[in-house]
C-alpha cells in the first residue's frame, strides 16, 4: 500500500533541495501548483503520469522517491543499491563471489524473461 502523505513529504523535501517552487516544478510538468500542493499534502494521489513527470522533473527515479525517508538527505536517501552494498558488506570474499554469480546469472534470466514477454 502507498503511503500518499510519506510520498508527497518525499517530493516535497527533493524538490527544495533543488531550490524548486511549487509553482516551477507545476511549470515544468505542465500541472497547477494546487495539484503539487495537494500531491505533496498527501490530499491527492498523483496519477502514475504525473508521478512520473515529477520524478522526470526532480531527476529522481520513481522507485528511489517512493523509498525515500523524508528526514534523509538526497546523499542518505534508502535505496535499492543501499541494501545490496549492505549485504554485500556482510559477506566473506568467498561469500561474495557467490553473490556475484548469483546476481549475474539472475540478471540473464531476468533479461531473458523480459525478451520473451516483449515478443
């Protein structure tokens, strides 16, 4: 489930880092800056377009803005290479060359998952 009301605090706070109004990044996404009031209120739920559009906006992927703690800064914000760098960090150098592997073969299966689905 979405967190509407952590997601808009989330734009609010990447926003301001970027010295951005409501009403330039409502410019820049072709929106009212009511509507970026609101999404960032948590009040309205953003269609997936216009949370694209912002994340387009603020340079930042879509996933990283949903994960975001909005008490981080953009540098300590909670990403998905967070964890793995973590939990790479935990594991013995023979550990981690498993790990790799595992990832690389993981990684060609995804990719081939995804090539048959497109087709």
């Amino acid at each position: 489930m979405i967190d509407y009301i952590a997601l808009g605090k989330c734009i609010r706070k990447c926003r301001k880092e970027q010295g951005l109004t409501q009403a330039k990044l409502a410019e820049m996404i072709d929106i009212s800056s009511n509507h970026i009031s609101k999404v960032e209120n948590g009040t309205t739920k953003p269609s997936l377009q216009v949370f694209a559009d912002i994340a387009d906006a603020l340079n930042v992927p879509m996933d990283q803005l949903m994960l975001r703690n909005p008490n981080k800064s953009a540098a300590g914000s909670s990403t998905y290479t967070d964890k793995v760098n973590q939990i790479f960090d935990s594991c013995t150098a023979k550990q981690k060359i498993s790990v790799i592997q595992i990832l690389e073969e993981l990684n060609a299966m995804l990719q081939t998952d995804e090539h048959e689905d497109s087709e």
